[in-house]
C-alpha cells in the first residue's frame, strides 16, 4: 500500500502506473471524487489530527506526494511513522522562491539574480537595482499566480499591495529564448538518472505543449542540465521524481524553479519513455533499481485546458495517445492531455488544432516532425 | 461507466487502459477481493435474480465480459437493456468446441478433423476412424483441462469416463510445428485491424511465453490468418478483440480455437504496440476509431506461473515491463507477466531463467534477439 498526499491526476497516473506493479494506493484529499479515486481510496484528513493521520499512514509501505503544497511539518510528522519521499526538505527548499534560489546557488546551479524584499521600500531599492524584473511572492504561486512584471522606475506601493503585502522575491526578468526543464530521479541508492531536457509553451501562465526531446539542444546542453540534476539530487538526498525549470539564454540553462514531485512536462514519458516518470517515481520511493529514461520516439504533449477536444477526432490520429483525469469542465483547468510519438507534422498540426493550442508551435519548428 | 463481466487480470488491464480514457469500470464478480478490484468497483450477483442484473447495468453505456464462461442467457438478457459487445452470439460459439469448429467452417477457416461424439460407442467409432486424436469436452474446457490424447485403438469407456460422460468433440491430432495466435479487432463500424501473429509456448496446458511477432512467420502466413480473422470477426458481426489460436503445419494454420475477448497471448501489446490490446477493446465497444495495432519493438512476454520472481532483479532488466495482478500465489495460477521490448538475447534468458521458464526457447531461435 502506497500513501500518496494529493489526489490529482498526478496521483491517478501514478496509480495506473503502480497498479500495474502490483501495488495499491490511498490517496489523502479532501475533494470527495478526485481523479485519483479511479485508482484507490480517498481519505480526507486535518494534518493537524493526529487520529486521521494514524489513519492515513496505517499500512503505508511508504508515503509520497503529488503535489508541492504540502505543510511540511506534517509530512515531517508522517516520516518518524513511515518512509516519506521525496524527503520533506525537498518540499521546503522548493515551498518558498527564496530558499529555492538558495539552493540553487548552494548547489553550484547558475539562476537569474534575485533579491529577496519584506516591503514597499525594500522593493523599491530592489526594482531600482535590478531594472526589469519579475516580482513573485515568496510563497504559494503556481501557474502563473502571485506575480507580475515590473520595470525600474514602476511605483512600488501598488505591486506590494497587489500581491498581498506578504515577503517577496524580485527577480531578474531574463530575456530567455525558451524554456526547458529537465525529469531527473534519484533512487534510495543514490543512482540517477535523468529524461531529455523538453521544450515548454506556456500561455497565460499555464502549460500547453511539451516537446520530448527539445528540438536543437545540443548535447552539451543536456550535459549541462544533468550535471545541475545531479547536484540538486544530491544536495537534497533526494529520492523520487525532480522536475526542474531553466530558462535557456544565449544558449545556456539558467535554472528558474523546482517542482519536488512527477511534472505535466513529463506526461510524455507514459507513452514516449520506455519506463514513464510514474513508474520511476514509484520505483525510487519503493526502493526499486530506476527504469530507462530513454525515448522511444519523439513526442509532443498537448494539455487540454477548459475543455476536452472530440474524443473521435482526435483518436482517429495514428499515434495519439489519449488521457484524460474526468475533471468537471472550469475554464484554466487541465482536464486532459495527448502525446504523439513520433507522428508528422500534420498530425501534430491537427492535434494543436483541436486542442484550441493552434498557435502554439515549438521555437524550433522542425525538430519535432 | 464500462461494466464488465468477470474482475481478474484481464479486468484489471482494461480498467488501466480505459480510466486512461476517461472512463469508469464496474466489474461482476463474486470474490470478494479480485484483481480488477483495484480499478473500480466490484459487484457480485446472481444472473437469474432481475433485480441485481438492473443495479449492475444502470448507469452503463455498455457492458463487455473478460471471461468467455458467461452464461450466454444472462449476456442476452443484459443486451436487452444496453449494448453487450462482443455480441452473445460469440459467447455461444466459443463455449461449445462443436459450434467453434463448425464456425471454422461456416467461415471457411482451415481446422483440424472432428468428430463429435455422445457416447462411449460413438467415441470408440471416431477414434477408429481419426485415429491419433485429442479427446474434449465440448464445453468448459480451458488451459488444457477437460481433454485427452488418445490412439486409434485405446479403449473408449475410460476415457468417456475420465472426461465425465459428457458430450466431446474427438479431433485430429495434429503434429504441428508451433502454435501461433492472432489478435483481431473489429470496431462497430465494422473496421478492422490486426496485430502480429505471435507465438506461443506452453507448458501443462497453461501459456507460459508468447513472442511477438513470431518468428520467421512469413508475410502470406499473416496475409492467411488476416484473412481467416476477417471472416471469423464478419461472420459473428464482432466487436472488440477476439483472439484466434492457430496450429501451424506444413506452413499453413489450422484454426484450434478463438477466445471472444481479449487474450494472454496480447498482453505484450501494453508495451510493445501502439495501441494495446485493452485500449482498441474499449475504443471498440465504445464505438471510438480503432488505433494502430503495429509493433513499437520486438516482445516477448512471460508468464508468472504459481510465484512472483524477485522484482528487483525482474526491473534490472532494462526493458522489463513488469505486470504483477495482485493475487494470492497457488501453484499453476497466472500471477503476473513481464514483457520485454527489443531486448537482447541475454536479457530475455535473464527473464526466462527468473520466471522458472528456462527451458522454454521459441522454435524458431535469433527472431527475438
């Protein structure tokens, strides 16, 4: 029995992927029908309640989770109970932007410049230092919520207040080419083993498209990128699943943000990898030796945001790869997402057209086809 | 909501493959704990009591079965009140070897002589007249139980009693050099698709190693079963998978039997073809085009018979994909499977010699290496 904490899709996909080594799993959420429901039992819990987590952990082999916004305190408390991965420093560092790029230098990881700010003025001093800037709140953003862009001489008083008047990261607003992030795991043993770096579209702060491999990264590129992996592996005593964001400018990595959990840029690997990041999550924290990381084909993975395309449709594409969460339809949620391997160019057109992400082509037009 | 008569193993891999798609299983089946448990829920009823027939279909777009033993009244009476797919009309074919065989005909599909048989007199006439035979029950016989070899001029009384005076189709015994099977798929718009002929190795009446495709088949003897399987699929207005078992003699197939459901000769289709098995069965029963039922890589896939080899030594092997259905060990049960992908010919001894399977090569050696 396997303990996840979340019980998103991410939670359902590494239940398919566990279920079919055998295992079964409990998921802690509070929603009462979460996509994960598909793949095991549902429990809600109070972290604080020492009772309900009795509950939750009694026969967990081992406990993980999906998603990052877990209190760390609780998953610190399940650990004296039973193994916790990714370890809940993994969920600290990368809980707050500040000790997040602090790791990042610790680990010799080259990142934008950044200044940490606690008011009005000190974001001032920080705008007028940096110039132009990307403003986050320390804490608690994703997709795109709690930031906003800024420029040297931009009146600081409403960027404070707009963003909650809570401690602030100001960041250098890197004039990248792309992004990129890169799936590296770690096993109990300390083996690592890493996914090709893939190219992300966002739009309105959400995912689009992922491209597996990115079209035209060099191999020094990917070195680059494992060398960092490992060094954050390391640093963390990581085991599981580490998604980590660089922005690529002048044909480096500059790293952006981690993600201590399995990653939607790597949905790809159910269909594109020869062992998925599910299964290489799971088989980290069980203590299994890691599957291949490698690609059978290029893939392109397209999110269905809002809504899902006709399912006929799009099953009529030769090597779609269909996978959906049964989410109730909200504008900005991610409901679904197809992986083409190895198709051409019209089918990748044609997938990016039902999925309404039409504009969306990779910077590297070509490398996918 | 997909119900689907019968929670073992094969449940359990079409409940992965459809929650994928979105959907949700209900499984009938009277243990309590069975491997399709994982994957929704399970209902136990009895088939003659109408009121929990009507709580199994209500909500049901449509209902499939796993196993081929269902009562062919209850699978009618179900489609009274939603789609049933496969149609009960192949239940009733494949439970009795005498409607198989003349199906074979019907359809104009080469399969061994036969002679049915009602009696101890009329046995000793059929063994007379075919002399080298495989006596069989006509119904309820599975995984080499309820049948015999027997000669020209063995005494019939004990074998009519051995095999429970009951009726028996007496066939040809054939020295065939393999045995092959075919995995076809029919869509209820009446397209079809076919998977590679893949052979299979037995050991006591139970499948122990299918590879895939199989060797040295030549392209007119896929061309032959493609042909057979379309007019099997045609003449039983079939939909979903219906797997097709072959002798192979003299380099022509003699059909031996069709299972009308998916089949553990295709459990390699999970990792090693584009579309699975399970997948093309739901998007068949569910009306959705068919996917591509072409290989991604060489497989050979290995049961589990009776224990579980060591996992950990199962998933250094670099292109093992591991299935394991979560049931109790008991000598001569199907435990799980694992499939390799292009995987070379130390890897594969690796896995035979793990899975007790050493001795069982493919007849046709170096296809799969």
């Amino acid at each position: 029995l396997i303990g996840v904490i979340g019980g998103g899709q991410l939670g359902r996909m590494l239940g398919l992927a566990g279920i079919a080594l055998g295992h079964e799993f409990r998921f802690l959420e509070p929603s009462p029908h979460p996509p994960a429901a598909a793949v095991g039992d549902v429990v809600a819990i109070e972290y604080d309640d020492p009772t309900a987590v009795d509950a939750f952990v009694e026969g967990c082999e081992v406990v993980t989770y999906e998603f990052e916004n877990v209190p760390v305190d609780a998953a610190r408390r399940i650990a004296t109970r039973v193994p916790v991965w990714p370890p809940p420093a993994a969920l600290a560092a990368a809980q707050d932007r500040l000790t997040e790029k602090e790791l990042f230098r610790r680990a010799g990881v080259p990142t934008p410049q950044f200044v940490p700010v606690d008011s009005s003025d000190e974001l001032a001093s920080a705008l007028s230092a940096i110039g132009d800037a990307v403003v986050k709140t320390r804490r608690e953003g994703y997709d795109g919520k709690g930031q906003t862009t800024a420029a040297r001489d931009d009146d600081a008083d409403p960027i404070w207040n707009r963003l909650g008047e809570v401690p602030l990261l100001v960041e250098e607003r890197v004039p990248f080419e792309r992004e990129l992030s890169l799936l590296a795991v770690r096993g109990r043993d300390g083996a690592t083993t890493f996914y090709p770096l893939v190219e992300n579209v966002h739009r309105d702060g959400i995912l689009r498209v992922s491209y597996a491999p990115a079209g035209g990264a060099s191999s020094g590129l990917q070195v680059d990128a494992e060398r960092y992996g490992k060094a954050l592996l390391d640093e963390l005593a990581y085991v599981g699943v580490l998604a980590i964001e660089f922005f690529q400018r002048n044909g480096g990595l500059l790293a952006n943000e981690i993600a201590p959990r399995v990653h939607n840029s790597g949905h790809w690997t159910i269909d594109g990898a020869i062992c998925s990041q599910f299964e290489n999550h799971l088989r980290a924290v069980l203590g299994l030796p890691l599957g291949p990381a490698s690609t059978i084909g290029d893939s392109v993975m397209v999110n269905f945001i809002g809504s899902v395309p006709d399912l006929r449709a799009l099953l009529q594409v030769p090597r779609a790869h269909v996978h959906l969460y049964s989410k109730a339809a909200r504008p900005g949620r991610k409901l679904g997402h197809v992986t083409l391997v190895d198709a051409d160019t019209s089918a990748v057109e044609t997938v990016l057209a039902l999925a309404g992400a039409g504009s969306f082509l990779p910077r590297a037009p070509g490398t996918w086809s």
